[in-house]
C-alpha cells in the first residue's frame, strides 16, 4: 500500500506529533515531510521511511475500501499504543520532568 498524504497528516494528528517530530522519528528532512503532505512525489525512500515511523508508533494504515464499502483511505491507532502519560493524581515533584 502507498501512503498517501492525507493518511499521513491523520496519522500525525492521532499521536499528536509535529512535522519536526515526525521528520525525526522518520529521519527525513521537514522540507521532504513538508512537500509530502502538500501532495508531492517524494523519493520512495522517504515514503517508506514516514510510513516506517508512523507504524512504530502504532498507527495502521487502511487501504481504499478495506473495511467499509464507503471507501476512502484511512488510519487508525494500534490498541495500546498511546502513552498518555501519568494521570494528574500521580504526578510529583519526583517524576517531574
């Protein structure tokens, strides 16, 4: 499956990661990042690569029509795979960052 922009900026959004965080993770420059999610062609490598990230930290991708006859790519987050943190009531001064 290609990824395609739009999944791409959905994916960020679910993990609430920025086009800096992701170009890291994904070790590709933010103008590559950047050109991809304005809809342009990006080497493959790099397509991988964003892909590769996004799927670390537990997104799946969903193909045009895989699960509902309405069509459309799309993503969704992994069971599991959002740290959310510690809830308020468990935060101190020793596990302040």
């Amino acid at each position: 499956m290609a990824l395609v922009s739009a999944q791409c900026r959905a994916a960020r959004a679910l993990l609430n990661w920025s086009q800096d965080d992701l170009a890291r993770f994904a070790r590709v420059t933010l103008d590559t990042l950047a050109a991809f999610e304005d809809g342009e062609a990006i080497p493959h490598a790099g397509e991988r690569a964003l892909a590769a990230a996004l799927t670390a930290a537990g997104i799946v991708f969903i193909d045009d029509g895989a699960i509902s006859d309405l069509g459309g790519v799309g993503v969704r987050l992994r069971d599991g795979a959002l740290d959310e943190g510690l809830r308020p009531e468990e935060l101190s001064s020793e596990n302040d960052d």
